[in-house]
C-alpha cells in the first residue's frame, strides 16, 4: 500500500503523554488543562442530554450559538459578524483548520506556513494535493521577516497561515506583521488561515490581535478558534471557524461532508456559558499569566533559559547549559530519568534544527508547576 503521508508516524503530542504515563512523569508535554471545565458548563451539557437534546443540529451550528460567537466577536475585535451566514461551528480547531484548507487550495498550490508550526497544517494541505513552503523562525523573538516571507510568494502561492498567539513559542503577532501581511494578501490575491485558538490567553497588557479587525485582512481569511482552550474543554473537541459569507460558503461545503454537524447538547452548553458567564472569557489572560508566573518563578534559579511568553499556555526554556543532547533526546531522557515530560522544538520544524530548546505547558495546577520545577532546578 503506497502511503498518502508516507512521512507520518504518531504525533509527539501522543508519544510523549503516553511516555509521560508509562514512566509516572509528570506531564508538561501535551498543552491540555489539569482542571476541570467550569461547573455551569458541565451542569448545562449534563442538562441538555438528560432533557433529550440529543440528535443533529444545523449543519452550520446551533444558531443560539452562532449568536453568541458573533457576540463576542463584536465585543472584542469589533467587527460585525453576520451569525447565520458567517460562522461555523465545528469539531474543534482541527477540523476547522483541515476544511478551510480543503477548501481553498488546490492540486499544485503552494501555502506558507511559519515553522515552529503546529503539526496539524501540513498533512492537511498535503491531503488537499496542495505543498507547504516552509519558513523557519527562532529564538528568541521568532520574528517574521515578511521580505523573506515576500521572496517566497509566486503564482504558485494561495494561502498564508498565520497562529498568534502563537504555539509553540508563545509569540504574538504585532501591528506591523499584520500590516506587512495585508500589502502581500493584497498585491499577491492570497487567503489566510488565522490560527487563533489562544486569542483569550495573552499576558502583560499584550493585546490580542485579530485579523477580523481589519476589514480588508479579514475580506480573505479563515478565523480559527476553539473552545477547548477558551472554556478548559479540550475533549469536547469543540471549535468554530469565522468567515466572510462566499469563504464560509466554500467552507461549509467540505464540513458537511467531513463531519456534518458538531455534538449538539455541548453546542447549547457553550451558548449558556457564553451568556450567563462571558466574563470567564476576560479572566482567562490573568488566570494564566499567574500560571506562567508561578512556572517561571519557581524555575528562576534554574540553569535553563526562560523565553519570553506573550500568550497561549506555553513558555519555552533553553537548556543549552543543562544538557548537550539533542532536544528529542533530551526529552526521552527528561521524561524517563528526570521525571518530567516535555515537547521537542525541532518536532515543529520541517527543516533540520539544532536549537536547544523544550516546551513547556503551564495549564497545570501551581502544585503540578512547583512540583516540576523543583525537579528541573536540580538538573
Ligand atoms: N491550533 C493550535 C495552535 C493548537 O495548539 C491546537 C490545540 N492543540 C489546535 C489548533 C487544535 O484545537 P482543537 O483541540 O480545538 O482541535
Ligand atoms: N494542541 C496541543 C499541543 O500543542 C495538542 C493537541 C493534540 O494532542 N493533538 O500540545
């Protein structure tokens, strides 16, 4: 059997959780919350099941739903989102992420793609006959050069897909890039994915930036998001996507047929949430700022290197004077002799790459936090 993805294995995300479970580590490595989901939304999902809210919802999402991710749209970024038409709900980000892809590229498209990247991008792009052209970013800033980003453009190239903030290397986009990125939408008549599933998780005053609130930006864009992250969630596999009426058209024509429609009593749930406790959403930056803090605080007198961490629930640490393992290796030895399971940086990158660096995801309890800092500050 020749292989669509002949170059696939398990994701590191898999492998190093079942690691983590396999050597009692304590497991910094796949970012999914150590808490639970809020009480009002588990009591409402319990209360829509048992009331028999239980079969299909629209294809495009239960409409009271709809209503309130405009909502928050509006109330955030300030643009005015037609609900019925503009927004999909989907199975998580990852399913938003693949259909929006399916549905603008095509057999010999090129798309470009920032690595570290989150991995679910490129098999996507490849399922869809499409190539991703990579550009590599590093520490400390992972700043884009948008003139390399320019040399890389040609008639080739129908999409740019952007994540901010940005897993993994808790970067967020700047004024200027999205200005830069709008001259070569623009002039070069390309889309964009918007990854942004940390859009409520930034830290230190930093202002989540929106490609929705530019108009022309967002005139050719795909907004990702998912409630997994927003709402401590990430089994409910619940997310949306955000686009104007013709792309969101072209989108729900591949979501029909991928998946139909999304979990319905979760759907209401959400809608619930939304309405009765929209304020979880504003505390979500400073309830995870205190989370990096409590990490990067406890790891201070550490022989790691803290990177900087703008938002999502990620903080880099360099260990170049720790260790002169690569990094996949030094996670195998982290996981299964120090007790402490983290991501490989290089596993983000297509390109070979030699940087000494691990992430960490601090969406733990504080006592999980100390525990493994302690436990780091002795290596
Ligand atoms: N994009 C990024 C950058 C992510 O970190 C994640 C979650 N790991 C996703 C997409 C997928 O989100 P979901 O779990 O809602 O599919
Ligand atoms: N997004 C999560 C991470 O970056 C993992 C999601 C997954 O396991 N697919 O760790």
């Amino acid at each position: 059997f020749e292989s669509k993805l002949p170059n696939l294995g398990t994701s590191i995300f898999s492998q190093m959780t079942a690691l983590a479970n396999q050597f009692e580590a304590i497991n910094l490595s796949q970012g999914f919350p150590e808490f639970d989901a809020p009480e009002l939304l588990k009591k409402q999902l319990n209360h829509y099941v048992l009331e028999g809210v239980n079969q299909y919802s629209p294809s495009s999402g239960v409409p009271r739903l709809q209503q309130q991710i405009a909502g928050l749209a509006k109330r955030k970024y300030g643009t005015a989102i037609n609900a019925g038409e503009q927004v999909t709900v989907t199975s998580g980000a990852t399913e938003a992420l693949f259909v929006a892809i399916q549905a603008i590229v095509r057999a010999g498209d090129e798309v470009i793609v920032f690595d570290p990247a989150y991995d679910s991008y490129q098999p996507a792009i490849e399922l869809a006959g499409g190539q991703s052209v990579h550009i590599a970013l590093h520490a400390p800033d992972y700043a884009i050069n948008w003139q390399t980003v320019a040399q890389a453009i040609n008639s080739k190239t129908r999409a740019i897909i952007i994540n901010t903030p940005h897993n993994p290397s808790a970067k967020t986009l700047k004024q200027q890039d999205l200005d830069a990125l709008k001259t070569l939408i623009v002039n070069h008549d390309l889309y964009v994915i918007s990854d942004e599933v940390y859009e409520h998780i930034t830290f230190d005053g930093t202002r989540h930036l929106s490609v929705m609130s530019d108009d022309v930006l967002f005139a050719r864009s795909f907004v990702i998001s998912s409630f997994g992250k927003t709402f401590h969630s990430t089994g409910w596999k619940l997310g949306y996507c955000i686009a104007p009426t013709a792309l969101s058209v072209e989108f729900r024509k591949i979501h029909q047929y991928v998946t139909f429609s999304s979990f319905t009593p979760a759907q209401h749930a959400l809608a619930d949430m939304l309405e009765q406790q929209g304020q979880h959403v504003d505390e979500l930056s400073a309830f995870y700022q205190q989370k990096r803090d409590v990490l990067s605080g406890a790891l201070k007198e550490s022989r790691f290197t803290i990177l900087p961490s703008e938002g999502s629930y990620f903080l880099l640490l360099d260990y170049s004077e720790v260790s002169d393992l690569n990094d996949v290796d030094f996670c195998h030895w982290l996981v299964e002799q120090a007790g402490v399971a983290a991501i490989p940086l290089s596993v983000f990158y297509q390109t070979p790459n030699n940087d000494k660096i691990i992430r960490l995801c601090f969406a733990k309890n504080d006592t999980t936090l100390i525990q493994a800092a302690e436990i780091l500050c002795q290596l």
